[in-house]
C-alpha cells in the first residue's frame, strides 16, 4: 500500500531546457533549478531505459541520498509463495556479488552518518539511505551492486526467512492498529492486494517445502522478471555537479539489465459500487482493547487527479481537520468526548489506474464507539461548513511561511526529498511527474482543487471500518485469513445514509465555526506531537516543542516497560497521553525554553501533574536545548534506578505475549563537549556490529535499534534495544555480552580505522585530531563498567501478555480526563508567571 511522501518546499523554479538533449548514451528529458533551495534539478533516461532524477545540492551541511523504487510489490508475490517480494527485498540488501559480506552496504552506511530503509508495499518496493557528501559514490557502488548481481546464498535465504518470520509475529501481535489489515477486510475478495503481504515461515518455508517448490531459483527467477530497469525509478541528490552525478549514475546503474517488462496492472481492488456504502465492524478479540476503538473512514476516488489528493492531504484540509486549535474537527470531536485522536492520510496505487483512497483514521471513547454513526454525522456536518465558508487561505500562507523558515534553517531532510520525487516517478511520465511534484509543493491553493476535493467528501464515496464492536446478531463472521481479525461486512441502514446525507449537505452552516486565523505569532504549525513506538513492546511516548527560529527544543519522554503487562496500565496509560498531548497542545504555545524552565525548575512538576507516572514508577527523562538540569536533577527524573542496577517488572500467573523487549542504557555524566562527542561515536563503532551479531548472526530479534541521548550538556546515553520472541532476560544477557566482546574487538581497531570513522561525522566537532584508539578503548571500558568511571546503566526488560482481560470504566476516564485537565490549568497559571519573569 502506497501513499506519496511529499516534501512541503515553496521554491521558485525555471525551467532551463524542455527540449531533450542528450549527454552520452542518456537522454535528458528536464532540466530547472529552484532559486530559494539553491538546487539544481534533472530528469534523465539511462541508456537501459531507467528513469532518473539527479539533484546537485550545493549546502555543505546536507548528506547525499538516494532512492530507488522497483515496480515489485506483493501483489506479484506467486499465489503459492506469498511473501516472496518482501523476501527478496531482504535478500537483495545484505550482500551481492561484489560485496559478499554480509550487511555491506548497512555497515557502509552507518559508518558514514548515514540512515537507510528498505520496504515491500503491494505494488513496489523503496530502497532509499542517506550518507555523508563526500562517500556518495562509493555508497552508491555498493547499492547499485544489489540490483545488477545479488547474491543467494542458502544460509542467507534461510537467515532471512527466520526474520522475515519474526517481522510477521511481531506485526501480527504487537500492533492491533496495523490498518492494512483492517482496511482489506472490504477489497474484492481474492484481489491480489489482500494478499498476505510480509510471509511468514510457513508461506515461505514449510508449503514450498511441501510442494517441492525450490525456494532459490524461484527467488531467482522473480529479481530476474521485475528487476528490471525498465521497472525501476532512481533519484540521487548529492555535492557534485549535474553532469559529474550524471556520469557516476549512469556508469553505475547503466549496467542493471533492461528485460523490457511491462508493468503488471491490476482491476480496481473495492467491490462493485451498488449505491450502498459498505461497512465492516471488527470484533475487539485484539490484544489491548484499549486500542482497538477505531474508527477508519474512508473515501474512494476515481481520479487520475493525484496531485490534487496529495495537496489536500500535505497542506490544506489536514491542518483544518487534525491540529488541535479551537474549531478543528478533532477539537469539536473532543470537546463532545467522541474521540481520542484523529489523522487523515491519502493512498494512491499506481497500479490501479485510476483509483485513490482518502482516509480518515479516529480513535474512539467508549461514547463515540457506541454514537459512531453520530460521530460521523458531525464529520459530514463538519464537510458541509468547509463548503460555504469556503477556501480559508491563511492556513496555507502559514504553512508556507513555516516551511520557508525550515528551509531556510537546512532542517529539511535529503531523504524524504528524494524519496518523496522517487514516488512521483514512480507513478508518472517522468516530465509529468516533475511537473505535478512542482504543482504540489509550490502552487498556492485555489477554490477548484478544493471543491474537486470537496465534491468527493459525501457519503456516497464513503467505506467505514469500526473495531471494538461486540454485540453482533444475526450476522455471518467472518475470519480474516491473513490477521485472523473476526469481522463482519454489512451495508448502512438507508435510514442513517439519508441522515449523513442532510448532514453533508445542508443550505446553512451548522452550529460551530471554522478555526480562526491565531493573533499570536507563534510556531502553532509545528504543534507538540507525539511518538509512540507502537510496534515496540516497549512504549515511549515524547512530546517535544521544538522552535525553527532559534533552533531551542524542550522534551518530555515516559517510557512505559510495563504497559503490555496490565491492561488496567495500558488503558490508563493511553488516557493519560492523550490527556497530556491536548492539555500540552493548548497551553505550550510560549517558546521551548520558557517550557523547558518551568519544567524543570518546578522539581514537582511531574508529581504535580502526573501522579500516575510516579506511582507506576516509570522512568522518565526531560531534554532540551539549554544546558538547565544539574547531575542532581537528573538522578530525580530516573525513578529509583540504582546505578549500574536492572530495573524489572514482572508478573506471575499471566500468558506471556510472544513479543518481548530488552533495552540496556549506558548512561555517561560528561565533563565536556568533547565527552558528549565520544558517546555519539561509540554508537557509531558499534551500531553495525549489534545488528550484525543480534539481529542477523543469533537472530535474537528483528528490530534491533543502537541509540544516543543527550539529555543536556552534562549527560548522555547510548543504548541498545532488541525486541524478540525469546526470554528478555535471555536478551539483555546476550546484549551485555556482546556490548564486552566489543570491548575485546576494539583492541584489534588500528588508529587509521578509528580517524577515518571521525573525519567521515560532520557532527563530531571535539574528536577532530584529538582522540587515539586508547582513549576510545578506555572511555569504552568506563561506559560498560569495566573500568571506574562516570557511568550508569540501566536495563529495561518487558515480558508482555498474550492477552488484556480486564476492563477499564467510562469512570476511570473520566476522572482521569478532569484530574489531568485540572492540573494542566493550575500549571498553566505557574508558566504564565514563569513566562512573565523571563521575558
Ligand atoms: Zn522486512
């Protein structure tokens, strides 16, 4: 499933040469630069037919990066081998011909400052990575050796079904919310996009066993069928100058063969449109119930009109449905006490030629579960205001002038600008695609795109998924073959479709209004949000305000080890963060730095106004921009975690889920910057080595992540976090052991080696000419607790249930809800006064 990343730019663009020219055996189809991002752009063919965007990026301060999108997704998985798209995806990064060893090109990346990402969607797979300017060449050698000559090896494929295998638990049981699974529930039945998606060891394994299919050459025959160059889309934005990129490109991915494949193309995946608005309801019989109250609408189009469905989603009615402002949908759904949280998201799949989804995805209290059809009534009410008030342009001014500033800061991110223009290729004439990608990002709105948009915000373009429903008479269940999700499909009572109907359109305005533009001038478009590692069995939950003028930032993280464990903990948690994240929306409009005082310097703040944090004993960290919290401060915010102690929660007589977590934390009190520095680059040495022993040699886990914290000048951490199927306490053993092999390993490292990795990070200002390979090894020794030192560590381990037995009340709720509310609004009172006294 495929939704387009569009980098939000407003640039100026002139178009240089529109005729072709032709530079060596490519053919140049466009060629423009955009004056305000000081890029030059051009859209060429190779002379294997492989389409490519270049982008020569003069800012010193910005990573190379490249993505490449190869027309392969599951829906061209062979029926008997589901799975196999996403398999070969694995494969294909860990090694080829050239660089047989194993996670080449990962180590090369992470060496080199670098991040990358591969994944499998129904009709294509992303390889995208970003790396430092000056080792772009040689990042791109070794990614285009993948697709001109992988290598299969028996043990690699058999290595990577195992954790292609521990992805598919993983999914299947830690994240309820996974849309895709729901949403397929009302494609066609048999269309290839209900396929099984990621496989699993008895797709990939144990059936082809059976059948006596050879698992390697039909691996081999599928990269020899859809590999090809013809398929494949390639965007590259680094230092160089147009024509020196253009030469390294097209010597590099000109050898990748072109089999001429016509693109696989697929019916339109809903079922037959008879007038009726279909409808799914899901039995909550999920994990956490408390997540399951979902509501998802969604809206077909039949357009080939992409560009209009992107805008609407980047820019203009997201903003009017989901940020938390006075006259939002999500403030009117709140304030009702219907909803908890509300997104929007666009889908186009090119494969369907002409068929776009827009969706609306809700989570819902207990009374917007129950009041659903009411819920979407006001959504419908809501639609029919945006109609006649009209287009309220100043949204869009705003966020221009947002993004101008985050341009101009060189916050904006190389990888989603070319993944994001990777996406257009994929799905349009390569002219066309850099055309509509320019319409996207720089056109101002106007009032056609929005009544198109509009016009398709009925009822009549309406499918709804609700989950959490219980009471089911008369009806046919029905079991999800790939998720398991029991469900059953029915069609919208006419009495109610003719209600959503007067809702929608209705002569006059219902009774609220639109959110006005703020008076303040304050960076409301980047409103606090928030992360939650839903797929990690252990939840982190941040909000971070974060300023683009003076680049300040104040955080608040809550890590919840116990979350999964009792359900009564994961309802009361999800309450608690939403609480938290409207309270935080509306009262933390000042500047991060006046928030970040206020938190810290009220050394009850999180006693005050979260006693349920402290009660369950959670750890919590506040970060920021400005060096505020002393060593003292610091050991308060870690709730009674010993030093060099593991911090456990466990339970007896309770299924333990099959999903666990271990996460060792190396903290380090530093004496400067240049200590600061030294933890940055010990996770640099070492984030390679951990996902190669873990994750691919003891296959301990499919997520294995290696990160650093700075929590403010003088404290720092880096840390290691598996999530696995084994026991946790198995886990973070193997973690500890391998964080003093490292150790042993580093005693081999040679200056030379050490140097390199330092002068290759812009970022590690300190180390520059001052650090030997003792030091390193000695400050190492210090971190892990081999040798006396500055040091903490702290192990996080959660075992998680099988399932949530318990229920939490409407009252619990409620009571929670007016608790939070209520502090937050006496805080508020002490920010006002704070704020006074600092500005
Ligand atoms: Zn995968």
């Amino acid at each position: 499933m495929g939704k387009i990343g569009v980098l939000n730019l407003c640039l100026s663009l002139f178009l240089l040469n529109l005729q072709s020219l032709a530079r060596g055996d490519s053919h140049v189809v466009t060629e423009f630069n955009a004056t305000e991002d000081s890029k030059l752009y051009r859209g060429l063919v190779l002379q294997n037919d492989l389409e490519v965007v270049l982008i020569s990026d003069s800012n010193k301060h910005h990573k190379a990066a490249a993505s490449l999108i190869v027309s392969d997704g599951f829906m061209e998985d062979p029926p008997q081998l589901e799975g196999l798209s996403h398999l070969l995806e694995h494969l294909l990064i860990i090694q080829s011909v050239k660089y047989p060893e194993i996670n080449s090109l990962y180590k090369f990346i992470l060496e080199n400052d670098g991040t990358m990402q591969a994944t499998t969607y129904c009709d294509r797979v992303e390889y995208h990575f970003n790396v430092t300017a000056a080792k772009l060449f040689p990042a791109l050698d070794i990614f285009s050796q993948l697709f001109i000559a992988p290598l299969f090896t028996e043990s690699g494929i058999e290595k990577e079904v195992r954790v292609v295998n521990i992805e598919a638990q993983h999914y299947s049981e830690a994240n309820s919310f996974d849309r895709l699974k729901i949403s397929k529930i009302l494609y066609a039945d048999g269309h290839p996009v209900t396929r099984f998606s990621g496989g699993d060891l008895t797709t990939l394994w144990t059936n082809p066993k059976l059948h006596g299919i050879n698992l390697t050459s039909e691996l081999k025959n599928h990269f020899k069928t859809y590999y090809s160059a013809n398929l494949m889309k390639l965007v590259v934005s680094g230092s160089q100058d147009l024509d020196i990129l253009q030469n390294k490109v097209a010597e590099m991915f000109g050898q990748i063969a072109n089999h001429n494949v016509t693109r696989p193309s697929y019916p339109d995946p809903i079922k037959p449109e008879n007038g009726s608005i279909y409808k799914a309801e899901i039995l909550p019989n999920f994990l956490r119930k408390v997540e399951d109250d979902m509501l998802l609408m969604d809206f077909s189009f039949y357009t080939d009109d992409y560009i209009n469905v992107s805008l609407l989603r980047q820019g203009y009615l997201k903003p009017l449905l989901e940020y938390d402002r006075e006259g939002s949908l999500i403030n009117i759904l709140q304030n009702e006490g219907l909803i908890i949280d509300l997104k929007m998201e666009s889908v186009n799949i090119p494969s369907f030629s002409k068929f776009a989804e827009l969706y609306i995805s809700i989570r819902l209290t207990r009374d917007g579960l129950l009041n659903y059809e009411d819920v979407i009534c006001r959504i419908f009410q809501f639609f029919n205001n945006l109609e006649i008030f009209g287009l309220q342009d100043w949204y869009w001014k705003d966020s221009i002038k947002n993004v101008k500033t985050k341009l101009s800061q060189g916050v904006a991110d190389q990888v989603q600008l070319v993944s994001s223009i990777s996406g257009w290729i994929h799905h349009l004439p390569i002219q066309k695609a850099i055309n509509s990608w320019y319409h996207t990002n720089f056109d101002p709105y106007n009032n056609n795109t929005w009544n198109l948009i509009l016009a398709k915000l009925t009822p009549k373009h309406l499918r709804i998924k609700v989950s959490g429903i219980a009471v089911v008479q008369n009806k046919t269940i029905l079991v999800d073959r790939v998720s398991g999700v029991e469900y059953y499909v029915d069609t919208v009572h006419s009495d109610i479709a003719n209600k959503w109907m007067k809702c929608r359109f209705c002569n006059e305005s219902h009774n609220f209004t639109l959110p006005v533009q703020p008076t303040v001038e304050v960076d409301e478009e980047f409103p606090l949000f928030k992360e939650r590692q839903l797929n990690s069995s252990l939840s982190t939950i941040s909000f971070i305000r974060y300023s683009y003028c003076d680049s300040s930032w104040a955080k608040l993280e809550i890590y919840s080890p116990f979350s999964y464990i009792d359900p009564r903990s994961a309802a009361l948690n999800s309450i608690l963060f939403h609480s938290l994240k409207r309270v935080l929306n509306r009262v933390l409009i000042s500047d991060p730095e006046i928030t970040l005082n206020s938190m810290v310097q009220n050394k009850n703040w999180i006693g005050d106004f979260m006693p349920l944090v402290v009660d369950f004993e959670k750890p919590f960290l506040i970060s920021g921009s400005k060096e505020l919290l002393s060593k003292e401060i610091v050991k308060q915010r870690f709730v009674d975690i010993p030093a060099g102690s593991a911090w456990l929660y466990s339970q007896n007589g309770v299924n333990f889920h099959k999903t666990s977590c271990a996460k060792v934390y190396l903290f380090h009190i530093s004496k400067n910057d240049w200590d600061n520095d030294l933890i940055q680059l010990t996770k640099l040495m070492m984030k390679a080595e951990a996902l190669n022993r873990l994750r691919t040699n003891e296959t301990l886990g499919y997520r294995v992540f290696t990160e650093t914290y700075f929590l403010n000048k003088r404290t720092s951490c880096v840390s290691i976090a598996v999530d696995s199927l084994k026991d946790p306490y198995f886990v973070a053993e193997r973690i500890h052991s391998f964080l003093r092999d490292f150790a042993e390993s580093l005693k081999n490292m040679t200056e030379e080696h050490l140097s390199t990795t330092i002068s290759t990070h812009q970022s590690l200002n300190y180390l520059k000419n001052e650090t030997g390979a003792n030091e390193f090894i000695q400050f190492y020794e210090e971190l892990i607790g081999l040798r006396e030192g500055q040091t903490r560590r702290l192990t996080i381990i959660t075992p998680s249930v099988e399932y949530a037995t318990k229920e939490y009340s409407k009252a619990d709720e409620l009571s929670l809800n007016s608790t939070y509310i209520k502090n937050f609004d006496d805080w508020k009172k002490t920010l006002k006064l704070q704020e006074e006294k600092f500005t």
